[in-house]
C-alpha cells in the first residue's frame, strides 16, 4: 500500500500538482528578478546540481565550484525558458545548461588570469 501516493491538499490536488504550480509561480517571479523565487528553483534543483559535480569534480573545491557555475545554467535556463511550456518540464530544459556551464572553463577572477589559477 502506497501512503503519500494520492494525498490531496485542502484544494482537491495532489502534492505533485501542488509543486508543479509552485515552480510555475516561481519561474515566471524569477523571470521578473525576484531573487527569493530564484533562491528556491536553485534549492529545488540543488540535487541535481550536486550529483553532476560530484561526477566530475576530484575534490571537495571543485564541487563547489562546479554547483556554483551550475546554479549560473540555472540562472540561465530561467531567462531562455517559455513558461507557455508548463513548469513540469523545467527540470529536463535545464539540465543541459547546468552542464553546459559545468564543462566550460571559467574565465575565472583577476588573481586567476594572472596566476593562472
């Protein structure tokens, strides 16, 4: 027997269509330059951002450095995402940035470009 599998909030809807019009709210706040609803996509996907680093990071520096470039993809996805679409494929579209800025070097900061760091 499966507990949480039709739980329905006051609404009538369940827990999945529930976050499903969370996100949506979010994306299009987000896309207005709400920092808070950005915060909380970036929270939402945080999982995401994690496993794909540990992937390809060798230490504990470059994960942190691979999620924050990460949450750059995220910050990207948001702008080049159609709300139009439904919310419930966001994830999926923004996979592919959050790699995408997770493989390209950084330009990296001042101290960086000079000591070639």
């Amino acid at each position: 027997m499966s507990i949480g599998a039709n739980l329905r909030s006051e609404g009538g809807q369940t827990a999945a269509t529930a976050r499903t019009q969370a996100l949506e709210k979010d994306l299009q706040a987000a896309k207005r330059g709400d920092w808070e609803a950005r915060h909380r996509i970036e929270s939402m996907l945080n999982p995401i951002l994690t496993e794909r680093a540990k992937k390809r990071a060798s230490s504990n520096a470059e994960v942190n450095a691979l999620i924050e470039a990460g949450k750059k993809g995220i910050a990207t996805a948001i702008k080049k995402y159609k709300t139009s679409t439904g919310a419930d494929r966001f994830q999926i579209f923004a996979v592919s940035f959050i790699e995408d800025k997770m493989d390209k070097p950084s330009s990296g900061g001042f101290f960086s470009r000079i000591f070639g760091g």
